[in-house]
C-alpha cells in the first residue's frame, strides 16, 4: 500500500507521507499490510537515512567540524521523526502497542533502529507504558533487550541514551533472560556487542554487592546464563569467551574483581538424551583466563585478565586440569598465544 511504503522510506520527505494520510480513509490508517506491519509501525522501524559527513582523512580540525554538523544533521532527523509519530499516534489511541503477530511492538521497533532518540522513546511510553514489558514471540525479547543486542549505531551517544533511558524506565528487565537458547540478559547482551559507555550506563546504577557474592554465587544482579550445555556462570566468565572490546573487560574486572578468581560451582543440567541430570561440561568449571584461551579470544583480552588475576597462570581447571598454556597449546593457529603466556608464566 503506498502509505506503509511511505513510511518505510527513511529519505522519503514527511510532506508526502502526511499527504498520503489525509487521503487516506481514517479507518485504514491503522491496518497492517501483508507483512504485518501498520504505518506506524513502518514509521518507527527506519533506518536512519545515511548521509555520513565524517572522513578518515581530513584534518582534525575539519573532522571536529564535520562531527558537530554530524550531530546537528541527527538531531535535526531526529526531530523531523518525533515531529512525524506525533501526527501519527492520535489515530492509534486505542492501540495496546503491539503491531505484529510475534508481539514486537512500537517501542520494540525505535529501540531496535538505535538513533531515534530519547523523544521519541518517551512518546511511544506515553502512548502505552506496557511496551516497556512486552516481549517477543517465540525469543522473549523486551525493548530493553533489543536495544543491547543491536548492532552498534554509528551515531553511538545517541543509542547509549536510548539503552540507559529503557533501563530507568524498566529496571526490572535489565537481568530478566529471555527465552532463547542462551538465556541471555540485556546486560549480558550489552556487553557482547556494545562499547564501555553502554555497559556503564546499564551496571553503574547497579549497587556493586561483591562482599556478598565473593564465594563465587551468582549476584542477584546478574542473573544465570543457562542453556542445554552449560550451567550457571558468572558474567565476567562470559564476557572472556565474547570477545567484548578490551575497555569493556578492563571495566568488568575492576568492578568484579572477584569473579577473575572464582571458578563457579559445578552445576547439573538436564539431559533429554539421557532423560538423566549429567554434570555440566568441563568448560563450566573454569577461571575467566582459561574460557579466554579455550576460545582464543583477543590478545589484548588475554593481557588484561592476566593482570587482573596472574596466578590464574597457574591454575589448572577442574576437570582438565589444564593451565591457560596448555589449553593454548592445544590450539591450530596460537602460537603468539603459547609465546606470550610463555614467557608471564615463567615471570610468575
């Protein structure tokens, strides 16, 4: 239908869209199409127009230059968007949010995009605050949720926002899994793909309770990351077979410091196979330096939780009783790993 074409063209101007709904009979502003999706729901699903003014080669002083025309250029999209889904939203005033068979709703789709804005965010809120719980079919996403599993934005100030503006409103969905294989959290999401400032913005509001999780227990902060294979672990364990940004697992480490050292308990898990509980593998039962290595992560992250916690050098895992150099040495393509760890071990 041309309207919901319309409004899925993010370079299409708001004009031609504004004049497609005054033609259009009232009623049918709000049907969906073929796909599922209503106008609006279109509307709130745009990328953003691409129309980049940064260049790796320019002087410093024109990049300067060219980021602040960079940041008025989204503000101004910004606004022109808002400006857009507040004409729009009047029609959908008994709506309940949700826009497709599978449960994504309005705020599910702008938080998605990851540039729309805080505005923008705030607007869907009024219209329906149950947004900010619903979740997605069959993966159980919240909007929080698919705002830290999406791809990271060019224009990043503006996606930290929006992430750390869901999880003031919706605090409670910050460490609730979702219904994937993983179990994964936001958290846990943001901290796969996202930069520092994102997982600041989500954990610094988070009381810090390492006293009380010390022996290597869950924080009620962080919740279990389950699945068919592994049992319960740690986030700092996770992050080291992620492969986040150094920065990111700098920041973990100083903010858990004891979790570089714990090797979580050994847990059971269901097997449908067996119709038996088996223990959990042996990649459960291991310090954040030998998931680093069993997964060949970075170097660079490698570096960084050996200087969190250097005695980890030493230490065997539970099960395999192998050090981080032997895990490495049993790996194709590691030989910078195997010199490395060489050369620290022998300095420990």
């Amino acid at each position: 239908m041309p309207l919901h074409a319309a409004c899925a063209n993010p370079y299409l101007d708001n004009d031609v869209v504004e004049f497609l709904m005054q033609q259009s009979p009232t009623n049918s502003l709000t049907l969906p199409d073929a796909t599922g999706y209503s106008p609006l729901y279109h509307v709130c699903s745009r990328t953003r127009p691409v129309c980049s003014l940064l260049d790796e080669n320019e002087t410093s002083s024109t990049q300067t230059t060219n980021v602040n025309a960079e940041s008025s250029l989204l503000q101004q999209q910004q606004a022109a968007l808002y400006k857009l889904i507040s004409k729009m939203l009047p029609y959908y005033s008994n709506f309940d949010g949700v826009t497709t068979p599978r449960g994504w709703t309005l705020l599910h789709a702008a938080a998605r995009q990851g540039w729309c804005g805080v505005d923008v965010l705030q607007l869907l809120i009024q219209q329906n605050p149950n947004q900010l719980y619903a979740r997605t079919e069959p993966q159980g996403w919240t909007p929080l949720h698919v705002a830290c599993g999406a791809t990271p934005t060019t224009n990043n100030d503006a996606q930290t926002a929006m992430i750390s503006f869901l999880a003031q409103q919706a605090p409670t969905t910050l460490h609730q899994p979702d219904a994937t294989l993983t179990r994964s959290t936001p958290v846990e999401y943001a901290v796969r793909k996202h930069s520092l400032a994102v997982v600041r913005a989500l954990l610094e509001p988070i009381p810090n309770h390492n006293d009380e999780d010390s022996h290597g227990q869950d924080s009620p902060y962080l919740s279990p990351h389950r699945s068919k294979s592994r049992g319960t672990t740690l986030l700092l364990h996770l992050a080291a077979q992620w492969n986040p940004h150094v920065a990111v697992l700098e920041y973990l480490c100083h903010r858990y410091p004891h979790m570089v050292s714990t090797i979580p308990a050994a847990t059971r898990v269901w097997s449908s196979q067996r119709h038996s509980k088996t223990s959990t593998t042996s990649m459960t039962l291991m310090l954040p330096l030998h998931w680093a290595c069993a997964t060949l992560a970075p170097l660079a992250n490698i570096q960084v939780l050996v200087r969190a916690h250097p005695v980890a050098l030493m230490q065997r895992d539970a099960q395999r009783h192998r050090t981080p150099l032997e895990i490495c040495q049993t790996k194709h393509g590691a030989a910078s790993y195997v010199a490395y760890l060489q050369t620290v071990t022998n300095q420990v």
